[in-house]
C-alpha cells in the first residue's frame, strides 16, 4: 500500500494533488462531477481587495503544447469571497484549502491575507506576486528579491497560517528571489506561475489577446518548471509546491523528485475536468511501478 501523504508546514494532505488557482474556481462546478474530498488540497480564485471584472476580451489564445491567458484576475473581491464563496467550499470540500491572494500595494496583500487568514477554512496563504498579465500587478514585486521580500515580510507580520510565495519565472535569477523570501519569514514557496507570451492574429495583423500579452501554461512550461523547481530546492530550506504543464502521475513525481512537496495542477483542468481525480487515482500505480513505499520521501530525490 502506498503512502501518498505529505505535509506542508505543519498541513497533512492526503496526497499531493492540488488543483491551482485560477483553473478551479471555487470548486463549485468541479463538485458536480466528482467528489472533491479525494484531492489534497485546492488553491481557489486568486483573490484582491475590491472586485475585479478583468482584462478586456479575447482573454484566451491556444498555443502548440499549451494556451496563454490574459483573464486579469476577476473576482468579487475579499469581503465577497468571504461571505458568500467560502461557505460554499465547506458544503463541497471538507479539508483546508489554499487562499491565493493578489495585490497592487503592500497595504493590499496585508489586508487580503489578513482577512483570510481569521477564515478557519484557510490552511495556507498563496501570495501571488507573479501575475504576469495584470498591469501594476503581482510581477512589479515579483521581479526582484528587494520587492518580495517586502511583501513576504508585510504579511508575515499580519497573519499567523503558512505564507507560500507564488513566484514568476519571468525573471533571470529565481533562486536569489526564493532566498529573499525565506529569509524575509516565507514557510514555503510556489512555482512556477505562467510566462509572459504573445500571439498575432494573422487576418486582423494584431495582438490576439485583448490584453496583447498573457501568461502562457500548459505541457510546454514543464520543462521550465521543472528547472526553477530544482534550482530552488538547492537554494532554500521551506517547502516548495510545484506547478508548470503538470498533465499526469508521472509529472507529479517527476517535479517531487525535483524538489517539491507537492503540485498543483493548472492548464490539464481546462482540458480535461477529471485530471486531477485521474492523477489521484493513477498515482499509486506510478509509485509501485518506480518502487515508491511512501511520497513524502522522494521530495528532493533527483540532489541525492
């Protein structure tokens, strides 16, 4: 019998599956087609301080081996996603989710990941300073180790739950801006959030995206995700949740070997509703096929 548990700071998930924010809402309409209690855990709607309706349309563009998107982080906001979407996720989800939070200040994230972080539901905060497709956004601060370490550091003082950094891999140097987190209080970090991409429509000689830019996801990113992840895992001593074209069981393994503890799944759940149950479900056999006993141990296996 496999053992598919990890931890995450202290947080026991059953396995490491976790579908990532901004592919599964709030779950709602994922609970329709299978019970959601067998996943790990999920990061929900990447949240702000006001409403946000988003970036203009066409806001998705299908790429080779992926897709960008440039959806510009709508949702109701943080009052509004604390009175109405998280009492929905405890009728459809019975473990500890992850709370995604986006910001355009400092003063913003605090708030955010404060009132989030009172919410019982909550068992991490996932401070994105990576959107790559939100102008003023999360990347102004993601960029350098300077900028995320002064918002690791406003929000570690403001809560008391994990606090994972959800990095860009926009950037030259992702090991120094993972340094700077931790060193400024991160108990993890995540990564790695979409890179910036571009599409021309041929017949109208323009951008295809509304927003010209997106943030592009899918099978092609792996690669990459994989390399920062390894890099990053050299580099600190906090979890690391990984994420970048994640499409199946041998993926999950593959970025556990370089180094995280768990993985998120983004794209695949776009593409096919059911991924992330199907990975859940596939796991075990991946692991006797590799003779993995128990998950947690091969975290980091690829440095050894």
């Amino acid at each position: 019998m496999v053992d598919l548990s990890v931890n995450l700071s202290g947080l026991r998930l059953d396995n490491p599956v976790i579908p990532a924010s901004g592919t599964f809402g709030y779950g709602r309409e994922f609970a329709e087609l299978y019970d959601l209690d067998l996943l790990g855990s999920f990061s929900f709607k990447g949240t702000t301080r006001e409403p946000r309706y988003g970036n203009d349309t066409p806001r998705i563009a299908e790429t080779a081996s992926g897709m960008l998107n440039a959806v510009g982080l709508q949702n109701p906001g943080v009052d509004e996603v604390i009175r109405r979407e998280l009492p929905n996720i405890a009728k459809i989800f019975h473990k500890p989710v992850i709370a995604n939070v986006s910001g355009f200040s400092i003063d913003e994230y605090v708030e955010c990941c404060a009132k989030l972080d009172a919410q019982p539901q909550v068992g991490i905060l996932e401070v994105n300073i990576s959107c790559p497709n939100v102008h003023g956004g999360g990347a102004a601060f993601g960029v350098t180790p300077e900028g995320a370490a002064e918002v690791t550091h406003a929000v570690k003082a403001a809560t008391t739950k994990p606090v994972y950094m959800k990095l860009s891999p926009n950037v030259t140097d992702i090991a120094a801006i993972a340094r700077a987190c931790e060193q400024a209080g991160a108990d993890g970090i995540s990564l790695i959030n979409t890179l910036l991409g571009m599409r021309i429509d041929l017949k109208k000689r323009a951008p295809l995206l509304g927003n010209k830019t997106g943030g592009l996801s899918g099978p092609a990113v792996f690669p990459i995700a994989v390399r920062m992840v390894y890099q990053v895992y050299e580099a600190v001593n906090i979890p690391i949740i990984g994420m970048g074209g994640v499409m199946n069981a041998e993926d999950v393994i593959e970025l556990m070997l370089a180094g995280a503890s768990a993985v998120e799944v983004g794209a695949a759940n776009l593409v096919d509703p059911f991924a992330c149950k199907r990975i859940v479900e596939t796991l075990p056999a991946v692991c006797e096929k590799y003779g993995i006993e128990k998950l947690s141990e091969i975290t980091g296996g690829a440095h050894r």
